[in-house]
C-alpha cells in the first residue's frame, strides 16, 4: 500500500464521494438536503470503521487489521506496521535480556541491580543462594533491608562504594562474603559478591603456620644463644655446666631438625610424585621393622607392647604408610604413663585393611578430637617441651593415609585411653 498517502488524496476522495450528491440535489433542486443527508451518511460511515478500530484495539487478540475501504485503510495498515515494528524491537530485547540473564546466571559470582534509592531490581540465583533473596518477589524492595547486616547497612548508606566489603551470610554463617558496588547508570547499581570462605581459611592457615614456625624455632635458638652467649668465657665456666651446656645444644639442634625434616615431609606428601598402585608394599615386613624400633624407644617407659600382624599385602607408597604407622606408635609410647598397654594390629576387615594402635593412656577431651590433625595443634601447650614433639605427626599421618583413599579415625576416652586406626580400601589389597 502506498504510505504517501496526502491531503490532496483525502479532499479528492471526499470530492468523488459528494460530487453525485451534488449533482442530483442540484438536478432536483435539492440541493442543500441531499448534501446534508450525504454528509451525515458519511459521518455515520467513519463512525462505523471508528468502532471496529476501537474492537480491534482492545477487545481483539488477532494483529491482523480489519478489512476497511478509503482512508481507513492506511489507518489500519499503518498501525498495524508500527505494532509489527514495535513488535519485533520487544522480541529483539527480550532476546538480548534473556541472553544478559543467562550470561550473568553463568556467572561464578552473585549478581544484584538495584537503583539509587536501594530498590532491588534483579538478582541472580548465586544471589538468591548467598543473600536468601527472592526474585522477582522481593523487587522494589530496599536491599539494605533485605539483607540483614549492621555493616552491610551502614555500607550502603554511606555510598562509598570504592572498598569492597566484607561480612558473613545472612543465612549461611559459615560462608564469608566479599561484596563490590559498581555503578553502571545515573541511577542503577550492580552488586557482585563471591565467596572468600575459603581464601580466608587459607589466609588465616598461612598465617598460623608462620607464626607456629617461627614460635617453635624461637624457641630451641634462644636456648642455643643463651648457652653460647655464657660460653664466651670457656675457662670462667665450670665444666660440668660446659657439658651440660652441650648436651642441651644437641637436643635443641635435633628438636630443630625434627621440625625442619617434618616439614620437609608434609611438602613431599602434598605433592605425590607418583601413583600408589604403582608399589607393592610388605606390611609384616615393615611392622617387623617398626617393632624393632618401637622396642628400643620403650626401653625407659616399660609399656607392654603387643603387635597382631596379618599376613596382608597393599600397594601404595612404603615410605608414607612408614611414616603414618610410625607416628602412631611412637606417639603411643610417648603419651601414655609408665608400665602401660600398647596393642599395634594389621587385619583384614570387612571392606578392606585395618591398622590401629590402641592404648590405655589417660586419654584426650573430646573438645580436642576435632582438631588433633591440624598443623602444630596440641592439647598441652607444654608437650613440646616434655616430649619434645612438635605437633606435626598427626598431620603427616593424616595427609600420608590420604594419598591411599583413607582417613584417620580417632577414639579416645578420659583415663581410659586411645585408639587411632585408619582402613586402607579393598582395591588396594594385593589378592
């Protein structure tokens, strides 16, 4: 259809339509009726084709236009054309914010619009997972209120948005979450939160982990420098002191190379060279060695030591299993008093291998379990300097049974004693 559609063409049709009515009123000498007549018949038309544009603009469901002569033809065509247009642009942003939606969906951190005033206007389901917000059902309302918060609160009426933030989850305790506003319009604000749970735990690992290190050599150098600093002076010094001067540096030299060795240790144990069904390992044979040892170390606490060893084969790594296994049984012979029972066993259970060491020892709280494998933890602060332990053993047993799919189960009962055992899987038994 032609969209020229002019003034000239609107006057040259009504012409045509009156120029009949003209003539006959004039032919007739009625004129001036006929042409009222015409008029009001032409009023009565436009008002007809005005009422089925009224029905199809609001009452009908169909885009296409009602079929209508003259003028009102392009009025139904030319909105018909812009309804199209307007149509498609719609398809053409839901598109575009379908695909913002999903992009910001895929996101690995959450995702919050609100405007100015804190009015919440889109969130995405991290959000949802992170803050307990509901969308759509809590847009428009204030995000400060939303999420519960005394900083978070005060964050956002500040408007200092250039530091990020930092609080715990409104309905996850455990998780931290660090929070950056960004502003991206006159009016709108995007929010991006991401959990820092575990950078934080990592930070605050490192952060003990140096500070444990550096207390735990602290404190054998001050000996070392007390000691050297009182032998400046050799022959003002008796010699039974001298001696017992350098008995006290060799232990506190070994206490150190313990620490540095032990260490050295869990590093190799955090990154395993190679695969633990790579190797055979002889378990009698290793535990005959261990009893060996574990003899000569019970030559001052004169415990009762019983070893029950089935004649079991594992693959893994034999310088792991040792260290794991030897850890246990020293710790056992440590920590229980004089004269106690140690029973070390190796057996086959339903599901796999067992190895245990269990003795009648005071015991341990159960408050401290928890965190028996955590790097440097003891449950007297004064062990190091009686046993001269350095509270890295558990840990390297726990990252050594690991590496073979297991993990440290701990019992241990007030003045009745302790049992430490780990089950190595059945895919790892030699058939």
């Amino acid at each position: 259809m032609d969209r020229n559609y002019s003034n000239w063409q609107s006057f040259s049709n009504l012409l045509l339509f009156l120029l009949p009515f003209l003539f006959v009123g004039w032919l007739f000498d009625l004129f001036w009726p006929i042409t009222t007549l015409a008029l009001l018949g032409l009023v009565c038309w436009h008002y007809y084709y005005q009422q089925k544009l009224i029905k199809w603009l609001w009452q009908s469901r169909t885009l296409m236009p009602p079929s209508a002569p003259g003028s009102w033809s392009y009025i139904y065509d030319g909105i018909y054309r812009s309804q199209r247009r307007s149509q498609k642009r719609r398809k053409a942003l839901a598109r575009l914010l379908r695909r913002f939606r999903e992009a910001a969906e895929a996101l690995p951190d959450a995702a919050i619009v609100f405007r100015a005033d804190g009015a919440l206007l889109w969130s995405n389901k991290l959000a949802q997972f992170y803050f307990g917000l509901r969308w759509p059902d809590d847009a428009g309302q204030r995000l400060s209120n939303l999420i519960r918060h005394p900083e978070f609160y005060a964050y956002m009426n500040e408007g200092n948005f250039e530091e990020e933030l930092t609080i715990p989850s409104p309905i996850r305790e455990s998780l931290d979450i660090e929070i950056r506003i960004m502003p991206y319009s006159e009016d709108q604000f995007l929010l991006v939160a991401r959990d820092v749970t575990q950078v934080k735990r990592l930070e605050n690992l490192r952060r003990e982990f140096v500070a444990n290190v550096s207390h735990e050599l602290k404190t054998p150098l001050t000996v070392l420098q007390g000691y050297l600093e009182m032998m400046d002076d050799p022959q003002q010094t008796p010699p039974a002191m001298l001696k017992k001067a350098v008995e006290n540096m060799n232990a506190q030299s070994t206490r150190m190379s313990n620490l540095v060795d032990q260490l050295l240790t869990l590093s190799r144990m955090e990154t395993p060279s190679d695969d633990v069904f790579d190797h055979e390992v002889d378990m009698p044979a290793m535990l005959e060695q261990l009893q060996a040892e574990a003899k000569r170390l019970n030559e001052a606490k004169q415990h009762t030591i019983e070893f029950q060893v089935a004649p079991v084969r594992i693959y893994g790594k034999e310088n792991l299993l040792r260290s794991a296994m030897q850890n246990l049984i020293t710790n056992a012979i440590y920590y229980t008093p004089e004269g106690g029972n140690i029973t070390v066993s190796w057996k086959r259970v339903a599901g796999g291998a067992e190895f245990s060491v269990t003795d009648n020892g005071k015991g341990i709280p159960a408050e401290h379990l928890p965190r028996l494998t955590e790097r440097f933890y003891r449950v007297e602060a004064d062990r190091n300097s009686a046993s001269g332990g350095t509270g890295l053993g558990l840990s390297i047993v726990k990252h050594a049974i690991e590496h073979h799919n297991s993990q440290l189960d701990i019992n241990s009962s007030l003045e009745k004693g302790s049992r430490f055992s780990f089950r190595i899987p059945s895919g790892l038994l030699v058939n």
